[in-house]
C-alpha cells in the first residue's frame, strides 16, 4: 500500500472507532486538497472526540463538504452536505483595551471562529465561538473582567429558524413561480424566474442584462428599468445598485429585489422616478456563494472561486479555503489594509485587483455607463450605517461636505418611516480601516460623487440572521431613502445646471 493509502485507511478506522462518519463508505481522497488534508479532516474529528471522552464538553460538528461538482437540488443531497452550527455561541464582548482588542483579533484567526464585527475599541463585537471553545473564552473573558453577554448558545436554531428546511416548507407549491412571497428568503432559481417574469410583463420598461458570470458559471443578471431617453431625447443619468456581494448577508438581495418590485410593479406610484432615471440594479453580485449559503453554509461570506495559492500547501483544520471577499478586489488601494493574502481567510483580497469574474464584470460595466451614473449605491448588512468613502484613510475628499448633506436628508426620510435609526459616518471613521472595497473604487477611479455603503437591519440581534418579517419593513425604508437622494441629487443637478447657464449668459 501506498503511505497515503495507509494514513486514509487510519482516519477511516478512526472515523469508524468515534461514530463521526455514518457512512464511510461514501470517503474518498479529496483530489482538490491532496491525501493530507483528508487525513487531517479526519483525525481532528477522531481526535476531538477523544479529548471529549477523555476531558468532557462537546464535540465539533462534522462539516460534510459536497464535492466540487455537486449541485443537487435533492433534501437528502442538501441535508448531507449541510454545515452545521448545533452548540455554537454567539456571544457580544465589549473590549476596552488594547490588549483585548489584539486578543479578539487573534480569536478571529482560530478556525471556526467568526468575528461578526471588528473588534473595536470601546465598541461590541459579535463572535461566534464552536462548542468546543466556548466555556474556555467565557472563562478568559470573566477571569480579565472584559463584559460579554450570549445572545445565543445554538447558533443552528437561529439558522433553522430564519431558513426553514425545504422539506417543511412548500417553497412555490402554493404560489406562482414567477412571484415572491417577501415572508422568506428565496433560492437564486426563484430570484432569476422573478427578474424574467418582470421583463415579459413589463417589456416598456424592464430590460435583463447578463453582464457575465460568475466563477462557478452562473449568470449575473443585472435589470435596467427605464422609460426610454429624455423629454429632450437625451440619455438620462442613472443610478446603479448591488446587492448580496457577500453571500451570508441574505437581506441584502432581498432588498435590492424589493426596490425592483416597487419601481417595477407600482411603476405608475413611482413614474418620476423612472422617467428622470435609469435603475440598473444587480440583486446577486455573488450569486454562487449565495447558492452555497442556501445549500451548504449558511455563514459563508466569500466567492467559489478555486485558489491555486493552496494546492501545495496545507492549512490544520482550514477545511474550505475557496473563494475570496468580492469587497476586497477591487482597485482602490487593494490588498493595503484590511484585507488577507490567505487564501482560507474571509476576507482574502484575491490573486490580484479584479482577479474575479464578479468584480469584473460589475466594474467593466460601471465604467461603460461612467458618464451616466450618478450613485452608487452597494447593500451590506448588518449594523444600520449609511456609509460614505474612504473606507482605507481618514483624509477626507474635496466633496465629503455634499456627501453628508445628501446622506443626511436620506436617513432622516429614512427614519420618518419606522422610526429605524442608522448612523451616517465615513466608513473609516466608525470601522478599522480597509481597502479594496467596491464604493472607494467607483468614486475614486470612476468619478461617481454620490457613493454610499449601506449596511442595513439590524444591529446585532440576530446579525447575519436576520428574520424574514424585516424584509419588507427595511425594504420600504430604504427604499424611501434612496428615493429622496436621488430626487436631492437631481434637484441639485438641475439647479447646478441652470446657475451654469445664467454664468454663460
């Protein structure tokens, strides 16, 4: 036998002796990773639960991966492949020193770990913690008097709780495959025959544009809706907005689809807006990370992407190292600060600026529409914070004042309509610094004055999970928002426009 053969053979027999595999029989070498990393996969399970039988506490939950080409749609195929969460906290900390914040960064690196929020001084941070760790970091955090509180200890009900199992639930079996139901988050199968049923129905208006696809080969559809050229004949301004560029953040998407719906569906509610602009919104700018978190992950925040840089090196315990953050790609002081060159981290730049299809296909058509765009808008949760560039440096641009001004009269319109309060700050000011990121680019190298990040519901209470009864309660109040900036923008392009005129009189 082969030496790999006979260490696959032992973590079989090690996998087999602990009950970790239910079904051995289904194990082969993962050929994308090498013979190492399917021994270390199941070693650390064989041994994480001796150290339980030995020691007490929990065991780490056996994350089954699917096979790079598994797309099954089945329950079964879904159920088997799933990523479980059963026994992980979430847990808020509240660091006040140096030392704690350094403490919570190097938590971060752990694997399974996740820091929701970056630590940040006098500010809480959301961590997810494996049940294997947990009572070791409560332990840590009691004993230097550093204040947390658990907003759970079963990070998989929460899950199961916003994103029933398709097999207790009837997805479209009362309800027409081209509708959706704004009361759940729905599949990428479901959001495309939407923005397909929206374009054969109102064919005057709505135009579905494949601007590229994806890593995995998925299309990513941008809508145009319009009402033609100008009274004057001429092309309108535009406003461009992208939703789901990190896959885990569900609410996303689902409020990028509700603007469509409004300025689509109820066009005669909303024909100023229309007829004084052009919509280009791309609701999946991540649409195979989005599937995965459907399927697989429901936490998982990068692209699919394959990353050669690890194929002759071996990360304990990194058990998924593809993809990279779609936000750190782009080529705005790209990979500077904030961001990772592994490429198993969640917040890994890439090989290079736009090494990704996404990012490229996203940035290729911005720029072919350059002169027409007026805002750019990207939608992020979670944390209620309508951002503006830079988010790398504190220095402040020649138009941060126009900036504020236009983001102060959207969160007010905001407010008026649930009373949800959000923060307008620089993104710098109000997070540690990063770079690569989708808004600092289309204002820096585009020239789009009006960039915004927005981070939406809620701030903190259920995070990345959160419940589908806000989707239309955030829908509409950012919908309002963006449509009182962009009648602001206007009215001052115009008034802009007409004081130029009298100065050439």
């Amino acid at each position: 036998m082969q030496p790999h053969t006979n260490l696959l053979a032992l973590s079989l027999l090690l996998c087999i002796v602990n009950g970790l595999c239910e079904n051995c029989s289904r194990i082969e070498i993962d050929h994308h990773r090498g013979f190492v990393s399917t021994f270390i996969k199941y070693l650390d399970n064989a041994l994480d639960f001796l150290f339980q039988v030995f020691f007490g506490g929990e065991t780490k939950p056996v994350s089954n991966r699917p096979s790079e080409d598994s797309d099954s749609d089945t329950d079964a195929d879904a159920e088997l492949n799933r990523v479980s969460y059963k026994g992980f906290h979430l847990l808020r900390i509240w660091p006040h020193t140096d030392d704690a914040i350094e403490n919570l960064k190097m938590l971060g690196e752990q694997p399974r770990v996740q820091l929701w929020l970056p630590p940040l001084k006098n500010m809480s941070v959301d961590v997810i913690l494996p049940p294997n760790m947990a009572s070791a970091v409560k332990n840590e955090l009691t004993e230097n008097d550093i204040e947390y509180s658990i907003l759970s200890n079963d990070i998989e009900k929460m899950i199961v709780d916003q994103n029933p199992q398709k097999s207790k639930r009837k997805w479209f079996k009362d309800t027409k495959p081209s509708k959706l139901t704004w009361t759940k988050f729905h599949p990428l199968e479901d959001i495309y025959n939407y923005l397909e049923h929206l374009q054969s129905t109102y064919s005057d208006i709505v135009d579905l544009i494949t601007i590229g696809k994806s890593s995995e080969g998925r299309e990513m559809r941008v809508i145009r809706i319009s009402s033609g050229k100008s009274k004057d004949m001429s092309l309108k301004p535009a406003i461009w907005i992208d939703g789901g560029i990190h896959a885990r953040e569900w609410i996303s998407p689902a409020v990028a689809l509700f603007i469509i719906r409004q300025l689509v569906e109820h066009n005669k509610s909303y024909k100023n807006m229309i007829d004084d602009l052009d919509w280009y919104i791309l609701p999946l700018a991540n649409p195979d990370g989005y599937v995965y978190t459907h399927t697989v992950d429901r936490l998982w925040r990068k692209s699919r992407s394959e990353n050669e840089e690890t194929s002759g090196r071996y990360f304990w315990d990194q058990q998924d190292c593809k993809g990279v953050d779609l936000n750190r790609n782009w080529d705005h002081r790209w990979n500077e600060v904030g961001a990772s060159d592994n490429p198993c981290h969640e917040t890994y730049a890439g090989r290079a600026p736009f090494s990704e299809p996404e990012t490229r296909a996203m940035s290729n058509f911005i720029k072919e529409h350059r002169d027409r765009i007026i805002i750019y808008l990207t939608l992020h949760s979670y944390s209620q914070m309508w951002l503006m560039p830079w988010s790398s440096t504190k220095e402040r641009h020649n138009d941060y004042d126009d900036l504020l001004y236009m983001g102060r009269k959207a969160i007010e319109s905001l407010k008026k309509t649930h009373g949800t309060n959000y923060n307008l700050v620089s993104k710098q000011t109000n997070s540690y610094p990063i770079s690569g990121c989708s808004d600092d680019w289309a204002k820096s190298k585009v020239g789009i004055k009006y960039s915004y990040t927005i981070e939406l519901r809620d701030k903190g209470t259920y995070g990345y999970l959160l419940p589908p009864t806000q989707i239309l309660p955030t829908g509409k109040e950012i919908f309002t928002a963006i449509r009182t900036l962009a009648r602001s923008v206007l009215s001052n392009m115009l008034k802009n426009s007409k004081n130029a005129r009298k100065i050439e009189k």
